[in-house]
C-alpha cells in the first residue's frame, strides 16, 4: 500500500552506513551494513534499466530507416573526413545555415555523436541503436533520481513515474529512430541541468528569508549544460524557463509568504534578490543564446510547404485556432492512450478544424479544463507537498512542447511522436500523483486493485511499444504500417511509392503515387515523380508541367523538365528550366552536371567549366559531380585535371566504381597500366559489370595477356549476352589466335586480317583497323574492300587526299560500285565547300 514517507528533514537524518562503534582491545571492528533503502534504490535501477532493455532489444535489428538516411547516410557532416567546422555551420540535414532550402534546425552536437558513432562502429545500424538504447536508459534511471531528490516524498511514485516512462509506445520514433536520439539526448541534458540548478539554490536561513545561491559553480554548469541540451535539439532551451519557475514556485514559495504574511512585509525587493539575481541571469543568458541562434538562421525562418503543415497556411484565423487547439488534445490524447501510432502524420492525416460545430472541439475544451483545474490547485496550494508534485508535472509535460504548438513560430509538421518524449516526463509524474492521491483515500483493497492496474497498464504499454519497434525495422515495413495505420494519409502512400521506386517495382510505385495526387492533388513532388517513371515523354512533360503549375520552384521537377527537352533537342528551354532548377535548389548537384553538359554539348566549354566549379563550391562533397567534372576534363584535353577529381569522387564514395573505371581508363591512355588494372580490380571488388570488365579486357588483349582478356570477355558475355562490343572482343581474340597460327596460304591470312580490321572499326579503334586493311592489301592487292574501308576511316579522321586516294584504287578493282562513287561525290562536295569557305 503506497502511505507517505517520513518528512524529507528525516530522511535526510538517515545514513546509508551504520557508524562502527569504538574499537575495544581484543575486538574486531563491526560489518559494514549498507541500509535496506540503498539496496531498494540499486535494485529499482536495474529494473528500470533491464525493462528498458527488453522493451528495446528488439530495435536492435533494424536499419537505418526515413529521415536516418538524409541525416546520417546522406549527410556529409556525418562522414569520418569531413570537416568539424562544417558541423556547427550548417544545419541537422548538411546545408548550409543561411540557405533558404535550410530547416533551420541547428543540432551540431548530435551530428558530432553520430560522427563519433561511425568512427567507433562504422555505417553498421546495430551501434547506433545500442547507443539510442544506452540514451533511453539512462533517461529513465536520472527521471526517477530527479523525481525522488525533488518531486515526490515517497520514492515508490518516482518508481512508478520511471516505469511508465521507460514503457511508454510513444517512444519508439525517438528510441528505435536514430534520428530520434535528438530528442532521447536533449532530455538527458534537460533533466542535467535541472538538477544542478536546484543544486546551486541553497536552503533558507530563516522562514522569511528567500533561499540563496549556494553554489555559482552549480549555476554555471546549468547555463552549460541547457545549451548543450539545446545543441542537442532546440526544445532543450525550455529548461531555463522550467528552473526559473521551479525556483519561484517551490523553492521560494513558502519563505516568500511567510515574509508577506508577517509583521515586517517592507523591504521586499531586498528579500527576493537572491532570486531576481538568478531569474535576471537565467533571462539574460536565454536572450543571449537566442540571439546567437537567431544569427546563424540568417535572420529567416524555415520554409515550409502547405503539406508539411496545413493548418498554418490557412487563411483563416478561426481555422488556425481551432486546429491548433485540437491538436493539442490530439497529442494529449497519443500519451493517454498510444493506440494509433505513425511515423508520419502530414497531408490529410488530420483534417483542419474548420468551424464551431466540429465536435472535436469538445476535446480541445475538455483538454482546457484539465490544465486549467490544474493550475488551480497548484495556485491555491502553493505550500502543500502534493502542489509541488502537480506543478513539476505541469512544468515538465508543457514547456518542452512549446516550440512545436505553433505558439511562436510555424513547424514543420502536423503531429510528431518523437516530440513528445521530453514532455511525457510530466505526463508520468502526474499519472504517479494521481495514484499516490488515490492510494491515499481507498483504502487497502483499493491500493490493490490500483496497483493490479498499474501493472496491467504497464504490461500493455510494453507490448505495444514491442509491437511498434517492428515497424521501424526496414523502410518497407515502416511505410507499409503508415498505409495501413493511415490510409487515407497521402505522405505515407508517397514515402512508399519512393520504395517501391528506388527498388525498381515500378508498377507498385505508380499505384502509389496516383493514390497520393487523388488524397492530395497538389502533391508536386508526387507529380514529378510520377513523371520519371511513365515511359511516354509527351505524358512525362504533362506531369513535369503540372508539378511546375502546382509549385513553380520545384528544383527537382525543373531539372527532370529540363533534362527531357534537352532529349528532345529544345536546347534554350532546356538551358532556361536547368539554371531554375539550380537558383531555387543551389545544393543539388544533378542540376550543375545537367546544365554544364548541355554546354559541352554545344562547344560552351568555357560556361561548361563554369558552372561545374559553381557545383563543386556548393556541393563539394558530391561523389557524382567530382567524377563528372573529370568526364569533362578529360573530353577538353585536361587529363592531368581530371585526376585529381576521380580520386576525390572515390575519397567521398569509396563505392563509386564508375569513378574508379574512369580513372583506369585515364591512366590506360597514359600507359599506366598496372596502375589502370589495378582501379579496374578495385572497382570489380564492389560489383561485377560489363562496363569495368570490358574495360579490363580489352587493357589485358591490349598487353598480350590473351588468356586473361578471353576470360575476362567470357565473364561479360555471361552477363550480358546482346552485348555486341564483347562478342566482337570474342571474335577479335578468335582472329588473333587463328593470325598467330602463321597460315601459309596468303589469301587466308589476307581474309584474318579484312576480318580484324572490320572488328576493330566496329570497335570504333580506327587506327588498329586501318593497320589490319593494310596488312591486308599487302598479302592481297585486289581486295577492293579493304582499300574501301581504308578511305573511309581517311575520310572520317579528315585527311581528303588520302581518303581520295584509296577510294580510287578500290575503283579501278571494283568500277561498277555505286558506294564507291557515292564516296568520292561526298568527298568533292566537302572539297568545294572548304574551297568557298576558304
């Protein structure tokens, strides 16, 4: 039966060791008897903690999943050689602070543990889930501390107020989502800096006479500690507003009044400046802190879209009210009673509270009433211990949700479960309350069935918060449970349809996103992408355009448009939609490569050049650009350029085979060949494909290693049988084999050669075809053929005369063929043309 404790002043009275008595002669001294409350509080940490454990162990297993994979797998402030300046310039996601396309959301702390994650553990998701874990526990286990040393008498409610934290469903986006550990880590520093506040304020001198600061060092480490926490996420700042309060309401209360109510009530100011001192200083120092904050934003807050948050876009002031008002019922309502829980509750998921007669209004009013009632009490029972219980609650359960109620600033969401893991502290001390006041009044069987109920209750919240951490463990698994759970929720059809997208089951992918344009029709993004996967570019450009007419500066929507026109040979409405593209999106790195190849396309090397090293400025740790840019160098004749660029593409992307093919094939050309077989291997380490095993094949057939250069052909055919390049390698090394026979009959030899040059031409290796014609012609000065083709790579590579030359000696073997003549009339007209022209 929970029944209140001995006063706090007798609790402190007692000791954890038992004094030893004097040591007599001839008598060993007395055991060391560590008290039974000492045993109790190490045992209720391990339960917190093993509980903790088992809710989570489960989590364990599951992948980097959602907003993960742009904050850790795609961020390259996340990467083991990237720059710790970078961290505490640019915001959670890797952009720049400054840029418009930023969220503003500045965590550079949790970006540092995600770094020191990888540099411990590697990419593997097992770690971080271990550290989220490690994060929770140690939350609940400081949760019942900070509950036994300042909220409640009797330890047993801290206990229970740790239990049901510790299990509560609404924690799984914050525990089993990585991205989450914002939210797990800032109210580890919340509870931090909490508790060393209330360590720096000392005890009162006397009942009328404010407590002091006892401890500046203490104090100190609050201001640190509750800017780390908001470095961490930047809910964390509302602590100073939760001590200052605590301060005013609980520390200072009783002395306070009593001063009011005694005969000397003057001097008053004099009384309380202990406590202006430090609510001054506290003040002062959040002002600071923001005004920083404020400054590394740019002086711009996010910008958001009308589906991340409807309700702030309404134009109607009624609208906004109520639907904020409901939404917070709505989450009230999610730690009341976690029954439907989402990883994504956006686009239709919570329609707007448009009018008077909604009768979800009564939930708004009935969750008014609750806070109302109580404030109440805790005003008309300001020095009673079950007021500082309620209050604390209060503090707790409502600051940390401040910065996402649409109070202050417009957020970028509807319904976040991850945002409610500080504030849920208070709904779990006030749920102890509650029970501890109950126990108090029903008596024993009461107790009973009170207890049995909170163990039930405590049963239940642990399955479902088991049940939820399998959705978070794959992406299919998490956007298949936002279908199911919300159906009707047009961001979680998109979410899926991207997949189902990137995993290549495109007609699924198509359902999707259809299903997303009829929940919400002005879904651009869904619009756009819908358009890369039909297969006619006349529907394609329709759904581009209705995406363009939806939101004009969808950057992604504008590259895809201009990429499609520039296929169909547009080239300025190309030119126009491409440079769009990069001034509403100045970090997308597609964008650069697009529009600077356009210009290469049309000899603008200068402009072309330009714009790839305006990417790498803004994108300098894209893999893709890096190699493009070398693509460039190396068509322009700025091979030793180029380089530097593939290795940098590798450095960024370890992965990036293409980068590493391209750079062999840049050292082939400068014969460096163990060099270049050596990229080409690296690269065959990562993936086995025809475009790096053709390249390899063809450096082994080119050093006389014919026996590796057929295997290696062999291996590429069996991966792609139509390929035509690796069937004419096959036949080349067949030709080569039958030369190197050395066959007697001259006419033979002639023939292997006419068939080693046709080969090599299609190969487009001109100048070993022309040498192959030649050798032939020598053995057989009558294949007309030959001499043929012999004009015609002249022809192409420009030199005229000699293309005249050959061209004619195959006439005088062959006079009737229309080819031929074809030929030399083509050559004439190119003659006259450069003849005017010159």
């Amino acid at each position: 039966m929970l029944q209140p404790q001995s006063s706090r002043a007798a609790g402190e009275a007692m000791r954890d060791l038992t004094a030893p008595e004097p040591q007599k002669k001839g008598r060993r001294q007395p055991r060391v008897i560590v008290q039974p409350e000492a045993m109790s509080a190490a045992g209720r940490y391990v339960v917190l903690t093993a509980l903790c454990v088992l809710c989570y162990c489960n989590s364990l297993r599951g992948e980097l999943v959602h907003d993960d994979v742009w904050a850790i797998i795609n961020n390259p402030d996340v990467r083991p050689g990237s720059s710790l300046i970078n961290i505490f310039s640019n915001d959670f996601w890797g952009k720049m602070m400054a840029d418009n396309t930023s969220h503003k959301s500045y965590r550079p702390l949790c970006i540092l543990s995600f770094k020191l994650n990888i540099l411990l553990g590697g990419m593997t998701p097992l770690y971080f889930h271990m550290v989220n874990v490690c994060f929770h526990c140690a939350v609940t286990c400081l949760l019942m501390h900070t509950c036994k040393s300042c909220v409640f008498e009797d330890s047993r409610l801290a206990f229970i107020t740790a239990l049901l934290f510790a299990v509560h469903p609404v924690h799984t986006e914050a525990v089993s989502g990585v991205v989450g550990r914002a939210d797990v880590l800032a109210c580890l520093l919340f509870l931090l800096t909490f508790l060393s506040y209330v360590r720096s304020v000392g005890v009162c001198v006397s009942e009328d006479s404010l407590p002091s600061t006892m401890s500046a060092c203490s104090l100190i480490v609050s201001l640190l500690l509750g800017t780390c926490a908001m470095l961490i996420k930047e809910t964390g700042i509302t602590v100073f507003g939760v001590c200052v309060l605590y301060d005013a309401l609980v520390l200072c209360c009783k002395p306070l009044i009593n001063h009011l109510y005694s005969s000397r009530p003057g001097n008053l100011l004099y009384i309380c400046s202990p406590f202006v001192k430090r609510a001054c200083l506290i003040s002062g120092y959040v002002v600071l802190i923001m005004s920083v904050r404020l400054w590394l934003m740019g002086g711009s807050m996010p910008l958001f879209s009308e589906q991340d948050n409807p309700a702030s876009f309404s134009p109607h002031l009624l609208t906004r009210i109520l639907t904020y008002s409901y939404l917070l019922s709505f989450n009230a309502g999610l730690l009341l009673a976690p029954i439907v829980l989402c990883y994504d509750w956006q686009v239709g998921s919570i329609p707007l509270v448009e009018s008077l007669s909604d009768f979800r209004n009564v939930a708004a009013m009935l969750l008014a009433i609750v806070m109302v009632a109580l404030c109440l009490h805790c005003v008309f029972s300001l020095q009673r211990q079950e007021s500082r219980e309620v209050l604390v609650g209060v503090l707790f359960l409502v600051f940390p949700f401040i910065p996402a109620s649409n109070l202050f600033f417009r957020v970028g969401f509807v319904v976040a479960e991850r945002v409610l893991y500080m504030p849920s502290m208070g709904y779990c001390i006030l749920v102890a309350h509650g029970m501890g006041r109950l126990c108090a009044v029903v008596g024993r069987w009461g107790t009973t069935v009170l207890s049995v109920s909170m163990l039930l209750l405590l049963l239940l919240f642990s399955w479902k918060t088991i049940q939820q951490n399998h959705v978070w463990l794959t992406r299919e698994a998490l956007f298949q449970s936002g279908i199911q759970t919300l159906p009707h929720n047009a961001k979680a059809h998109y979410n899926y349809a991207n997949f189902l997208k990137d995993s290549g089951r495109h007609e699924e992918a198509i359902h999707h996103y259809t299903t997303a344009l009829r929940l919400y029709p002005r879904h651009a993004s869904a619009m756009n992408n819908l358009g890369t996967l039909t297969h006619c570019s006349e529907e394609a450009e329709h759904f581009y355009r209705k995406a363009l007419d939806t939101n004009p500066q969808h950057n992604r929507a504008l590259f895809n448009l201009g990429n499609l026109l520039k296929s169909q040979g547009k080239a300025k409405e190309a030119e126009v939609l491409l440079m769009d593209s990069i001034n509403f999106g100045a970090h997308f790195a597609d964008a650069y490569s697009s529009l600077a190849s356009l210009y290469a396309e049309q000899k603008r090397f200068p402009e072309a050049n330009e714009v790839y090293l305006k990417g790498i400025e803004n994108c300098p740790d894209n893999s893709d650009l890096h190699n493009n840019y070398g693509v460039f160098l190396v068509d322009t004749g700025e091979g030793a350029l180029a380089e530097a660029h593939y290795l940098q593409a590798v450095r960024l992307k370890p992965a990036h085979y293409v980068a590493m093919v391209n750079l062999g094939r840049l050292l082939r050309s400068s014969n460096e060949n163990e060099a270049a077989e050596s990229w080409y291997k690296r690269a065959l380490q990562i993936t086995r494909k025809v475009d790096i095993l053709t390249p390899l094949g063809a450096l082994y057939y080119n050093t006389g290693r014919f026996e590796e250069a057929l295997q290696v052909y062999r291996e590429a055919a069996a991966l792609q049988p139509d390929n035509t390049d690796i069937w004419l390698a096959l036949a080349l090394d067949a030709l080569d084999r039958a030369l190197q026979q050395n066959p007697s009959d001259l006419t033979v030899r002639a023939e292997l050669y006419f068939s080693k040059g046709n080969q090599l031409r299609e190969m487009n290796q001109l100048d070993r075809a022309f040498e192959s014609y030649k050798l032939a012609v020598e053995l057989k000065p009558d294949r007309s053929q030959a001499w043929m083709n012999m004009g015609g790579i002249q022809h192409i590579k420009g030199d005229y005369a000699a293309a005249r030359m050959y061209y004619q000696r195959a006439l005088l073997l062959n006079p009737g063929s229309k080819l031929l003549k074809e030929n030399l009339a083509k050559l004439d007209r190119l003659e006259r043309k450069l003849t005017v022209e010159a």
